[in-house]
C-alpha cells in the first residue's frame, strides 16, 4: 500500500466527514498524527522504512554526493540504484570512515575493489556518498525508525485494521474540535486503562497485539555490512600509497574522462572497463575491463 492509498482507504472509513468542507487540511493534519502515534506505539511500525533520493536532492561534492539522512532515522542499508531498472541494478555503499570522507570527494577511496562507498557523520544527519549521484540513478535508504514525513509513492506497512483505527482517531478530534462534542470524543477514542472495542484507543490495542504475532525476517547483517565488496569489515583499511582510479562502471563508448578519452570498443559489448591514470599529469590511460580486474 502507498501512502496515498492508505489516505485514501482512511477516508473512505470517515464516511461523510470525508467532504465536510474547511476541514480537509485539519484532516490530512490528523491522518498524519495517528501515524506517528500507531508507530510510537508499535515497534513493528518503525521497521524497514525506505527512502529515495534522486540528484536534485543531494549535493554534489566533487566525485561524490552529499545529502540528509530521514529524521530519526537508524540507517540499515543504502543502495546506488538505476533508476529505470531499480530491482536490477542496485549497488550496496560499503560503510566508509567518516573522517576519510575527503577520499570519496576526491574520487580515491583507498580501498581495494571499493567502488560504492557512504561516509555518515557521527550524529547520524549527514552522509557523503560515492561515486557522485548522476542522472538516471538514485540512492535508496531502508532505515528503521519514527517517520514522520510521507509522500504519495512512499509504500507503507499499513493495513485495512491500520485505517481503521486511524479513522477512529481523526473522527474523535472532529468531534472535539470542529463538533465541540465531548461525548462523542469519548466514544470514539476510548479511555484507559479498558478501552472498549470499537474505540480508537481499543484498536491501538488490538494492533499492538497483533503485531506480537507478526515477524518480519531479517538477514543476519544489512546488505553493506559486515561483509561487503570491499573484503573487509568496514571500509577503514586503508592503503598507505593509494592508486588513484576513479572506479565507475562504465560501458564501452559511453564514458568520456576529463581528458577526453573514450572507454575503447571490445567484442564483449557487455564488459565493463576501469580507468587507470598512467602518469601523474593524467595525460596516458590504460582501460582495464572489469573481468581482468578482479582475477
């Protein structure tokens, strides 16, 4: 379900208080705070949240891509994905040492066969991720945590029950701040510590329960970590003379460097190449295909 589906679906269950008119900001006010209360409530509703960010949302930095983690948000994953095909071509960023962060903005990551990497501050707001986000790509973010913030597209983990209690609770604040009617706030949210059923805080409850019930599966470790591409822990083995490379998948004739050079054709359209600089001026290439450079 999207969130503009689960909208909807909460609406529906308002019958005709769905259209009362000089309310509907009030409304989708209300929708958004039963959410946040069902996932204060709910550990299950804080669990695998995902976030998507296109290059106008990040800012370039050099050979990388600076953004802003979600609010709260405890990072599980992160992936550099082509747009156009996100459930093929998706990268895990590899950990990175936030204080070498200078190392992705300089296109050098300093680790062997590290070629996705995101550095994350210590507080857990900013990350800067390699290679830079071109056009076409995107980075996705699955995290846990409180959402707080929905677009239409995002998929939600909520439910027909879900709605439902979340229509009790919008229709309760109705009641008490557009009615004025006390009595009907207390029939529609309930009151502890036995909430009757039918009420909204009844229904929290039963949710809360249900989701007891319910497991969701999870790998032993997020796809970037422990064990990655890279053949290390977490990207903080560092190579004391680095080979400057700029390491991006590249297709032969689709790729230009700075100076000019063309990735050369290859019988084998679908290999993939790696530029090398041959001197310090960066005049002379050597264009490794990506088979002979992880023999």
């Amino acid at each position: 379900m999207t969130w503009a589906e689960f909208n909807t679906l909460t609406r529906t269950f308002l019958t005709v208080d769905s259209t009362r008119q000089n309310i509907q900001t009030f409304i989708n006010n209300m929708i958004r705070q039963v959410v946040i209360d069902l996932e204060s409530y709910i550990p299950l509703y804080r669990t695998g949240h995902t976030t998507t960010l296109l290059p106008a949302d990040v800012t370039a930095a050099g050979y990388a891509s600076v953004g802003s983690l979600p609010d709260q948000a405890q990072l599980l994953d992160a992936f550099y994905v082509q747009t156009a095909d996100p459930t093929k071509s998706r990268k895990p960023l590899t950990p990175y040492p936030w204080g070498n962060r200078g190392d992705l903005i300089a296109g050098n990551t300093r680790i062997s066969n590290c070629r996705y990497a995101m550095a994350i501050d210590p507080y857990g707001k900013q990350f800067t991720a390699y290679p830079a986000l071109a056009t076409g790509y995107q980075i996705e973010l699955v995290w846990d945590g409180l959402k707080l913030e929905f677009v239409d597209a995002d998929t939600v983990p909520f439910d027909e029950p879900f709605a439902l209690a979340a229509s009790k609770f919008v229709k309760a604040w109705i009641n008490s701040e557009v009615d004025h009617d006390p009595s009907m706030f207390a029939m529609n949210m309930g009151s502890l510590p036995m909430p009757q059923p039918g009420t909204y805080l009844g229904m929290r409850q039963r949710l809360f329960s249900d989701s007891q019930d319910r497991v969701r599966q999870r790998l032993t470790a997020g796809s970037p970590q422990p064990v990655s591409g890279c053949n290390v822990g977490v990207c903080d083995n560092v190579d004391p003379d680095p080979t400057p490379s700029f390491m991006r998948e590249i297709y032969p004739g689709e790729w230009e460097d700075p100076n000019g050079h063309v990735v050369p054709d290859n019988p084998d359209a679908g290999a993939l190449y790696y530029p090398t600089i041959g001197d310090e001026g960066g005049t002379m290439w050597e264009w490794i295909p990506a088979i002979q450079l992880w023999k």
